[in-house]
C-alpha cells in the first residue's frame, strides 16, 4: 500500500474541516435547540407571531416583534439566535419557542389519537390541566 493511498482522503478531509470551520455560513453566537424538523419548527414561530419567514438552505430567518431571528441546521438539530440581541434574550426566546414546539406536537398526536378512537368506535374525552398538559380518557360510543 502507497502512502499517497493515506495522504489523499485525509487531506481532504482536513481541507472539508477547515473550510467549514473558518466558513462565514455558520451561525455564530447561536444556541442549540432539541429542534430537528424544519416545518416544526416554522410552524412554532408563525405560532409565536413571526412574520417575514423566509427558509432557504437549512437556515431559517425572519422577525418577530421589533427583533430579528436566525435558525441554521447544524447536523440534526437547529440552533437558533435572536440577531444583535445578548445571550439572555435568546435564551428566552428558546424556550418559548421549544415549549411551543411542545404543544404543537402534542395538539398533532391528540388529533391522530382522536381519529384512531372514532376508527375503534371510541369517545376520546380531552382533559387539559391548568399546567397545559391533557389528559385523554376513551369512552364506549353509545349507538
């Protein structure tokens, strides 16, 4: 075996590392979110009053209020800043949004459960506690 067999991949390898750390692309002073799903995470901050959203190669802009936002995938996940603005009020904004992401997906899966009982010939009674979390009860449909 040649050690140019070696050289060449890491060679590439290191160049691909060092051009994606020295890239103007990435979103600095962004903070992790548990968000993995673009359309998730669009439909979380429509919810939270966004407006001008605009989603172009993994990066999700827009603004909300007098602020601006950014979203830039990064492996599965999107990490997310408010623009110009301290590490605080992004923090917040976080996690509004992730609560929001919460209670969208659990509205999703209610309406699936939903459909699910009418297919079994069930009721499902929804109970929403004063913290925001449901509880779903079956009941026998009475003909």
């Amino acid at each position: 075996m040649s050690l140019e067999v070696l050289l060449i991949p890491l060679g590439i390898a290191a160049y691909a590392a060092w051009r994606e750390s020295s890239s103007t692309d990435l979103c600095e002073k962004c903070k992790s979110t548990r968000i993995t799903d673009q359309s998730l995470l669009v439909a979380a901050v429509e919810a939270l009053g966004a407006m001008g959203i605009v989603v172009q190669d993994g990066r999700v802009t827009g603004r909300i209020a007098a602020n601006t936002f950014t979203f830039q995938r990064v492996g599965e996940v999107y990490l997310g800043r408010i623009d110009g603005a301290d590490d605080a009020v992004t923090s917040d904004f976080l996690t509004h949004l992730e609560a929001r992401v919460g209670s969208i997906v659990q509205a999703k899966n209610v309406d699936i459960i939903r459909q699910r009982a009418a297919e079994m010939g069930m009721i499902l009674v929804e109970q929403t506690a004063t913290d925001g979390s449901v509880q779903l009860v079956f009941e026998e449909a009475r003909a």
